[in-house]
C-alpha cells in the first residue's frame, strides 16, 4: 500500500528540485491576492493513478489550497474528463503545477499500460507483474500505478527475498549445495526464486528442494512449455525476458503462472493530462 508518507518524501524532493529559491516568475508577476481556479483534463483515455499524489503535490505548499477528485485510482477516462479540480491562491497552485503534473502523467501512463498488458492474458489466470527497472525514488509510486492497473508487484527490494540470477549463479560452483544450505539458513517466511536461462538448470535448482518460484528467462515458446511440463507443479513459473504485448498472448497460453514485464516501468509513456487554470 502506498503510505503518505512516501508521496510527502518524493513531493518535497521534487518540489524543492523545481522551486530551490522560490518561483519567481510567479512571485514576479502575479498578485499576491490572486486565487487559481485549475481542472485536472484528461487530453487522451487511460486509467488513473496518482490521486493522492496530485492532492498532496497540489497542496504540501499552503493547505490553503483545496483538491476536489473526481476520479479514483484505476479509474477509466476518455479525452476532455475532468479528473480533479484545484482552487487556491494562484501563486502557490501555479508553483505546484508541474510537479504534480510530471507524477500524475507519470503514474497515469504506467496504469493505463498495465492495463493493456493485463487485458491481453484476461481469463488465462496468468498474473502480471512489473520489475525492479523503476525510477530511482520513484519505486514506490511506479509500483503502486502498476496495481492501478490491474497488475501486481514482484519483491520491492532487494531486502525482501532472495531471487538468484544468472550473474549469481556463476559464481557458485555447486548451486543445489547452495541453495538448499540457503533454505537451511533463511527463516522459514523466506520466500527463494531461482532465474534459468536452459532447460537443463530447471532441476538442479529445483532438487534443492526450497525453490518456490523458478524464472524461465527468455525461454522459446517451445522451450516454455517444455520447462512448466519438467517443473511439473513443483514451483511456481514465472516467465520473463523481452515480452511485448504482441507477445504475452501466447505466453500466457504456454501455462506458466507469471510473466513479468519491465517495460510497465522502465520505458512507459507519460499520459497527456493538462492543468487548465483559470486566475480571478
């Protein structure tokens, strides 16, 4: 779940980032006394994500601004929909404008993508998931736009649960040995997921007995349903590597359990969200 905290963390970064002294084009030529009136304006479809993050963008300055939603994460919208409404003293809303505008695009682009990668396995019972491959700060919001659109989260960090990879496994000499003294050493809550890029590393890892989930890693279709066919249940699947939505189709038809899809994060467009602002 994403805490305020963490929205309050990565808004005052980003605000002192875009205003260190104050922004004086504002402060230069509009009155003080002045108050913003601002629409939130959708220019395209998509799915929201992010409506805490503009309330709080909007108003971390002078809680004297006001946010109105009128929309809620992982809401579908079409072109023109008014998605939130802001009033407030100009200065501040015309401050905090871009920086709201940068997250909720942002967010916004990941959800609606998520859903369209999320749509294309609908009925498969496959589960989406995104990656580590996310903007450095950003994780957590990144993430929680990923569950906007319907996806889920691999581990957050590092910290969360070991998952050895290819870099890992060259440099262990006997890797049944190792994983299972991992299994031996790790508290039973430890969740342990093993990346193989050949079917023939599938049962070394898995005759360590303490494998729960098992990565195919840029696995053929063939190879695919060669590699759930020898798991044979005693893993979870996970399929990854390069997979498009032109592709996902037909690797969610292979029978593995989950593919995980860097791109959700990693080079998402921003969605073209507007602040229409009108100043009294």
């Amino acid at each position: 779940m994403l805490e305020r905290r963490q929205i309050q963390r990565v808004v005052d970064m980003a605000l002192d980032e875009d205003a260190p002294f104050g922004d004086l084009t504002s402060q230069t030529l509009v009155p003080a006394t002045a108050i913003a009136r601002a629409e939130l304006v959708a220019r395209e479809p998509g799915v929201f994500a992010g409506a805490e993050v503009f309330e709080i963008a909007m108003t971390r300055l002078d809680p004297a601004v006001t946010v109105t939603l009128e929309a809620s994460d992982g809401d579908s919208f079409d072109r023109g929909a008014v998605l939130a409404r802001v009033e407030g003293p100009a200065r501040v809303v015309l401050q905090a404008e871009r920086v709201a505008l940068n997250l909720v695009q942002r967010m916004t682009g990941i959800a609606t993508l998520t859903r369209t990668y999320v749509e294309a396995v609908a009925g498969t019972g496959v589960r989406v998931v995104d990656t580590r491959k996310t903007t450095p700060g950003l994780r957590a919001l990144e993430r929680h736009a990923v569950r906007c659109g319907g996806g889920h989260n691999h581990r957050y960090s590092l910290s969360d649960a070991v998952m050895a990879k290819d870099n890992h496994l060259a440099v262990i000499t006997d890797v049944t040995t190792a994983l299972r003294q991992a299994g031996a050493d790790l508290p039973h809550t430890t969740h342990i997921e093993v990346e193989v890029d050949r079917l023939d590393q599938i049962d070394t890892v898995l005759d360590s007995g303490v494998v729960g989930t098992i990565m195919l890693d840029n696995f053929s279709l063939d190879d695919l349903r060669a590699g759930v066919a020898q798991v044979a249940g005693r893993a979870v699947i996970e399929a990854s590597g390069g997979i498009t939505l032109d592709t996902i189709a037909d690797v969610a038809g292979t029978g593995v359990d989950v593919i995980s899809v860097g791109a959700l994060t990693h080079s998402v467009r921003a969605l073209d969200l507007g602040l229409d602002i009108r100043v009294s």
